[in-house]
C-alpha cells in the first residue's frame, strides 16, 4: 500500500507539470510557440469576453452611391416682347384706347380732352357709317343677299305676296290631306267641344280631310251630324296624353300620330299646325315646301353650313364662292 503512494505522488507531480506546460504554451512562454505580443495585449485587454464567444461578423461597408445627375440647366425664360400698338384709329384702337379717351375727358375736361372724345367718337360712328353703306349696296346688287328675294319689303308687293303665300299654304294642306286624316276628341258634357266642333268641320270640308270624332263612350252628342264618323275611346287618349278636350290628332298611316292642339283653335291656327306637322311627317314635296314656307327660301341649312366650314379648312379663301354656291341651291 505504501509503495503506491510514490507513484500516485509521481503521477501528480506529472499532471501539475502538464498543465504548467499547457499555460506556458498558451501564454507563450515556450519557445517552440512563440506568439505576438499584440495578441496577447489584446486577449489581456479582454479577458473579460472570455473563452468562448460568438463573433458577429461586422456588416460589409455599404456600397458607394451612384454619382449623383447634375441639376438641369435652367433655362432662362425669353424676355417677354412688347405687345404690338393696334394702328391708330383701327377696331383694335378703339377696343383698347377709347375708354381711355372717355376716361381721361370725364376726369379732366379741358378743351383739349373733350375734343379729343368728341372726335374719336365721330371718327367711330364715320366707321360704323362707312360699313353700313357697303352692307347695303352689297344687298342691293347681290342678289343672294337681297333678303327682300324672299318677302318683299314694299307694302305694295307685300299685299300681293301674303295673297299668294296663303293660296300655296291651302293648298300645301290638301296635299296633307290626301294622305292623312284627323281624330278629334270631344265630350258632350264639354262646352268648348261644341264651339270647336263647327271650326273642325269647316276645315275637313274645305281641305278635304276625312274626320273621326272620338267620345269617351262612342256616344254621338246632339250637336253633331248624323254623317260625322264616332267612335269609342279605346285607350287613343291615353296613350296620346290627352288631357284637355277638345283634342286634334294629325294620323298618318300606318302609325305616325301628332297631337295638333289641346283646346279651341282658330281655322287659320289649326290649318298653319296642320302644315307643319304634315311637313315634319314628310308629306309635302320640295316645290310645296318652297311655296308653303317662302321664308326658307335661300336659307343655309346646318348641313350647309358644316359643308362650308369644311371647304374654308381647305382654302381659308373658299367663304365668299361656297357660300354663294349653296345659297343658290336653296333657292
């Protein structure tokens, strides 16, 4: 038992010169592992991290910015130009320096100042004259602007030409007449049906026109003839928004229906209705239509006057020739 005891001693003695070896190395105290003082210095500076620690990798530096675009150039804003001065006296003149005149007479009116306006202002109305004797001599002998082609000014032509005028109306109305016919709603509990009643009458007998009066319940009232055609109300005034008897309908086969009036009419009144509701239904030929209404005789119609747009697109010299060539179309 006691000759263990050296070599359980030996054996210490060997561990404790083992670690004294491993510390010497690890401090660099052996000469087979020498290691810079830089890192010891450090390790000593820092003990306090340690053996065992995670390094953090340090972030790369981050790349350097694309160089930045210069500034645009700033472009210095052209001078402004002085506004041109209208020539003295001109429309433009007058726009911009009349009120000046004006202004500067009222606030001081001094010989000078007021005879200043006076004749500026002769001066304008002498323009206005000028143009005015100009329009109408071009009226005069032009006629495509001679409005009095269409109805004569004079009184004693003017007679003559009414006559006329109101014969092609009458007989424009026939026309319609052969090719449409009227409903007429009345009651005869209403007072006004049986005044309208004979105006009515008159106007088919003359024209020609076949009638059919229509009743609420296809009743014949006592003040009408026995050869008037009647009918029942079967839904006509109310799809025609009838609310005021008595009521005239144009009818045009096979289904054009334009309410002429609501109430009492006049002959002349119903029959100028009429007309134009025939016309609008396309009843009337282009000879009636100029005959009828002579007051569109030579008037431009919108697609003429696009059509002359277009031409001046073309040739901003085209007004006065276009112009001239449609106005003779419409005549």
């Amino acid at each position: 038992m006691f000759e263990a005891v050296p070599d359980i001693l030996a054996d210490r003695h060997c561990v404790r010169r083992v670690g004294t070896f491993a510390i010497a190395a690890l401090l660099g105290l052996l000469p087979s592992a020498p290691l810079h003082a830089g890192v010891v210095d450090s390790f000593i500076q820092e003990k306090e991290r340690g053996w065992f620690w995670y390094e953090i990798e340090p972030e790369p530096p981050p790349e350097p910015l694309p160089p930045e675009f210069p500034p645009p150039a700033v472009i210095a804003p052209a001078p402004a130009s002085t506004p041109e001065t209208p020539p003295p006296l001109s429309v433009e003149w007058f726009k911009e320096y009349y009120p000046s005149v004006l202004n500067e007479a009222v606030d001081n009116p001094t010989p000078e100042n007021v005879a200043s306006y006076r004749y500026a202002t002769r001066v304008m109305l002498d323009k206005a004259s000028n143009f005015a004797h100009e329009f109408k001599r071009q009226a005069l002998l032009d006629p495509l602007l001679d409005e009095s082609n269409r109805y004569p000014f004079s009184s004693a032509a003017r007679g003559s030409f009414a006559n006329f005028t109101n014969q092609q109306k009458r007989e424009a109305v026939q026309t319609i007449a052969a090719r449409a016919g009227l409903w007429v709603f009345v009651d005869e509990t209403c007072p006004f049906c049986s005044m309208q009643y004979p105006i009515i009458a008159r106007t088919a007998k003359e024209r020609g026109f076949v009638v059919s009066y229509i009743t609420p319940d296809g009743s014949r009232p006592e003040w009408m003839a026995e050869e008037d055609e009647v009918l029942k109300d079967e839904g006509q005034s109310s799809v025609l928004k009838i609310q005021v008897r008595p009521a005239t309908v144009l009818v045009v086969p096979p289904e054009t229906l334009t309410v002429i009036t609501q109430g009492m009419l006049s002959q002349d009144l119903l029959e100028e209705r009429l007309l134009v509701a025939g016309d609008m239904a396309g009843l009337l030929g282009d000879k009636d239509r100029l005959n009828a209404f002579p007051m569109e005789r030579g008037l431009l119609t919108t697609q003429d006057i696009q059509e002359a747009g277009q031409a001046m697109e073309q040739d901003p010299k085209a007004l006065t020739p276009k112009v001239q060539e449609l106005i003779e179309k419409r005549y």
